[in-house]
C-alpha cells in the first residue's frame, strides 16, 4: 500500500526493502541509470552546443548527469529515492524538462525510457503510475506540439503517440514485470528457506532424541530398575542393600557424566577427526569399561564426510553397547574399510550369539536403540546386516556413503540382537 503522499508504507516498503538486498536485483537498477548516463552523454552536445542550446536545456542536463551518476553508483541513493518519491518526482521533472528544451527528435529523449525502465523497477503500481504518466506526456513532441501546432492528419497523430509514448509506457510496465517477478522468486526462496529449516529442525529432534537414548536413558533405566530392587529388599538384606545403594551412586554419577558429554556433543555438532580415529577412541574406552578386549583393522586410509562419521559412530557405539549387556563376550573385532563411493564397519564378537529375525522384519515395537541404529545407516544412504546364530557369536556390518547428499538411500530390513 502506499500513503496519501504516494510514500511507500507497509509491505510495499517491506518488498522494496527485500529487493534491494537481492545483489542482482541492485546491479539490473544500476544499469538502468548507467544506461541513461550513457544516453545523456550522446545527448550532450545537442544541448550544449546546438540550435536549440538554452541555458535551460544546459541546466536540465548537468542536473540529471548528476542524479544518474549517483544513483548509478550508490545503492544507499537509491533507497533514499525509494523512501521519498518527492525526489523521485524531481528526478522525473528534470528527465522531461530536457526532453521539452531539446525537442523529441534529439538523442535526449532516450533519457526517459531510461527513466521509465528505473521508475518500473524500483516503485509499487500506484506511484509508478504516477511517474511514468509525465515521462509519456513529455515524450509526445517539443514545446511546438505542446502549444498547438501538432501533426496534421491521424496518421502523423498515430504515429506520434505509437512512437516514444508507447515506448516510455512499455519500458514502465517491462520493469514492473521484472520487479513482480524477482519479488516472487524471494518469496519463494524464502518459503523453501523455512521449510529446509523445519526438516533440519526435525531431524536434530530425531538426533537427540537418539543421543538420549544412546546414553542417558539407558543409565536412567538401569538406575530405575535398580531403585525398584532397593525397596524390595530394604529392611531384609543389610548387606544387599549397601550394595545396591552403591551401585545407584555410580548409576547416577554415570548418567551425569553421560548428559554432560551429551550436552559437550551438542555443542561440538560434529566430529571433523578422521573417522579411524574415532572409532578407535570408541574401542579404547568401551575396553576400559568393560575388560573385553578389542581389535581394529583399518584397510587403507579410510575417512569419510563428518556426518557420516557422527553418524557411524553413533552406530557403533550402540553395537558396543549390545554386546556388553547380551553378547557375554571376550573379545570384539572391527574393521573399517571402503571404496571411493562406500565406507564399511564391521564388528565382529565371540559372544552367545542369537537367533536373527527373518529378513524383512522389523525392531520389535519399543525398541529404540536398534530402530536408531537402522535410521543412522538410512540417513547416509547406508544399509545394516547382520550374522548370528546361537553359540556362534554375531558379525553386524553397517554400511554408508562417504558423501551422503548424492547418494541415494536403501531401507534396509534391520535384524539386530533384541
């Protein structure tokens, strides 16, 4: 909308505003006023020096030499046109006044079609109207036209008005075209903008809620199975409640270092070392928390995007944790290999193994953990597979892309140890 001054107000102002942060948007201005520098430049020695040269046509001329040399050169001057019309309106008047002292028949008169294309461009329908309809009346003839002594017959009349005018008309509505369209093409980029920002929003919602589980609430159940154990045997078992009561403690002491390592995580966002040295930072303290012994053999130089190895180690720290609480292992092998388009990890245990889900079925309902495992692999157009029978021991492999964004993605049916 504008004001009753014809100012800018509102979401006029507001589109205005969005345009001139678009640096092509600015640059396709600058040349509207560039071309017309150029027009009065081949302009200038009819003024100056011609038949017709009066010291109005002279002044007209350096004065609107002026204004296009600045605003062709500052984005700033062009923001104060838009914000004052006024000036706008100034700029128009000089535009015509030259045109008038000159005649239409002079290179002069390329001026307002310049001034026509910049008006369109740069002001909202209401004010454009009211710029341009000057520029199209000046363009009509010489002072002689405007005093009476017009064409002779319709045909000399048609042309006249089927000449500049139409010109000056067509270059304002071209540049109100091409201002509407780079105003739909910044609205769409900022629809797609908010939409890319609400996927990133959910997929760190679905990453810490993995995190969490990875980490937190697992120490959070075990210290609430063991508070549930406590209130069975207080008062009965000295001896089995000062154990259980210690193992709480260091429960909980466990679950605040885990949500402080968490929350360090969070803030890291990912992890830029190399993928081996990730993994083996991973073996290194699941050995020393657990005592089961552990091997790591890199083929070749193996690394991948940060993503992907926020992503595999995630995985691999989840396997590790299986293993710990259901395989009764000894020891854990992994290998980390890969091509130039894939990186693989294996990890193999000596555990009691289990009788795998038949391909296809999915993580038991609840079951978190190994439904993240499945949308870490799936997230970096990866797959998971695993080999296991009792007694045996269980192999997993996980795969990913080394460059998830264009690769494509497999869901891939996940049998995991429950």
């Amino acid at each position: 909308m504008t004001g009753v001054v014809g100012v800018p107000t509102g979401p006029d102002l507001g589109a205005t505003a969005s345009l001139l942060a678009d640096p092509a948007f600015v640059r396709l201005v600058r040349g509207a006023f560039t071309a017309r520098l150029v027009c009065l430049a081949l302009a200038a020695p009819a003024a100056l020096t011609g038949p017709g040269a009066t010291a109005a046509a002279t002044a007209s001329l350096l004065l609107l030499t002026a204004s296009s040399l600045v605003l062709s050169r500052s984005g700033r001057t062009v923001r104060l046109l838009i914000a004052h019309p006024l000036a706008a309106s100034a700029d128009v008047a000089l535009a015509v006044a030259l045109l008038l002292t000159v005649g239409a028949d002079q290179p002069a008169a390329l001026t307002v079609v310049c001034s026509a294309l910049a008006v369109g461009l740069l002001f909202p329908r209401r004010v454009l109207v009211a710029l341009v309809a000057p520029l199209a009346v000046g363009s009509l003839g010489a002072p002689a036209a405007l005093l009476g002594a017009g064409p002779v017959s319709w045909q000399a009349g048609l042309a006249l008005l089927a000449g500049l005018p139409a010109l000056v008309l067509g270059l304002g509505g071209v540049g109100a075209v091409v201002r509407h369209s780079v105003e739909g093409t910044l609205r769409a980029r900022s629809e797609v903008a908010l939409a890319v920002a609400a996927v990133g929003a959910a997929e760190e919602r679905a990453r810490l809620a993995r995190a969490m589980h990875d980490s937190v609430g697992k120490s959070l159940h075990g210290i609430s199975l063991g508070a549930k154990a406590l209130t069975r045997v207080a008062g009965q078992d000295q001896t089995l409640t000062r154990d259980l009561s210690r193992s709480l403690a260091d429960a909980a002491d466990q679950a605040a270092r885990e949500a402080r390592a968490l929350l360090v995580t969070l803030r890291e966002d990912t992890d830029d070392r190399p993928t081996v040295d990730v993994v083996a930072s991973l073996l290194r303290t699941f050995e020393a928390d657990t005592g089961v012994a552990t091997s790591l053999h890199a083929a070749g130089a193996v690394d991948a995007d940060p993503a992907v190895t926020g992503q595999l180690a995630a995985a691999l720290g989840e396997l590790l944790h299986n293993v710990a609480r259901h395989a009764r292992a000894t020891r854990v092998d992994v290998r980390l290999d890969g091509d130039a388009t894939r990186v693989r990890l294996t990890v193999r245990d000596d555990g009691v193994g289990f009788r795998a889900p038949a391909a296809g079925t999915a993580a038991a309902p609840g079951h978190y953990g190994l439904r993240g495992v499945h949308e870490r692999a799936r997230a970096v157009g990866g797959d998971v597979d695993v080999d296991s029978e009792p007694g045996k021991g269980t192999c997993v492999r996980w795969t990913a892309s080394r460059h998830p964004r264009t690769s494509s993605t497999k869901d891939v049916p996940l049998r995991l140890p429950r």
